[in-house]
C-alpha cells in the first residue's frame, strides 16, 4: 500500500519528502533540509483519517524541532491536547 505524501508535501514545502515501503506495510517517511534529516515510521492506516493525518503532522513538527534543538511545548502538541480534550 503506497501512502499519499501530498498532505506532508504541503504541510512541508521546503522539504524533500521520500517514503520507502517496508516489509510489514508501514512506510519509512523521510523530510530532508539542509543536511537534517528527520524519519517516521508511518502504519499503513495512519493517512486514513483526518485526524490522524493532523497528528502525524503535529509529531512530525514536534520531531523537525527537536532535531533543530528545540523542545516543543505540550500545550503546543496536538496529541497532548486531545488527550486533555478526551480527558478533562
């Protein structure tokens, strides 16, 4: 199963974006800058959903700024807040 990079394509523009298919379905995602280098391994469902695409690209934001140094906000992680959304 080939996923559709167009969503990761446009959330990051600047990047090469490549993903290579694995023996068990998933797909090694990778996003290419300058040198740095950032990989995901992607379940083959993940790209099913809107929301899930939203999470992938909220980790993928989240993994971009730790490779640059940067330690993102919970408040500012999608995942964390609908974790706090589902969970009051």
């Amino acid at each position: 199963m080939t996923i559709s990079l167009q969503p990761i394509i446009s959330a990051f523009p600047d990047y090469t974006v490549t993903a290579t298919q694995r023996p068990d379905g998933s797909q090694l995602l990778s996003l290419e800058k300058d040198g740095m280098q950032v990989t995901r391994v992607i379940p083959s469902p993940q790209l099913s959903a809107p929301v899930r695409v939203e999470w992938l690209l909220s980790a993928i934001r989240r993994d971009i700024a730790q490779a640059g140094g940067v330690v993102a906000e919970i408040a500012a992680m999608q995942s964390q807040r609908q974790a706090v959304a589902q969970h009051p």
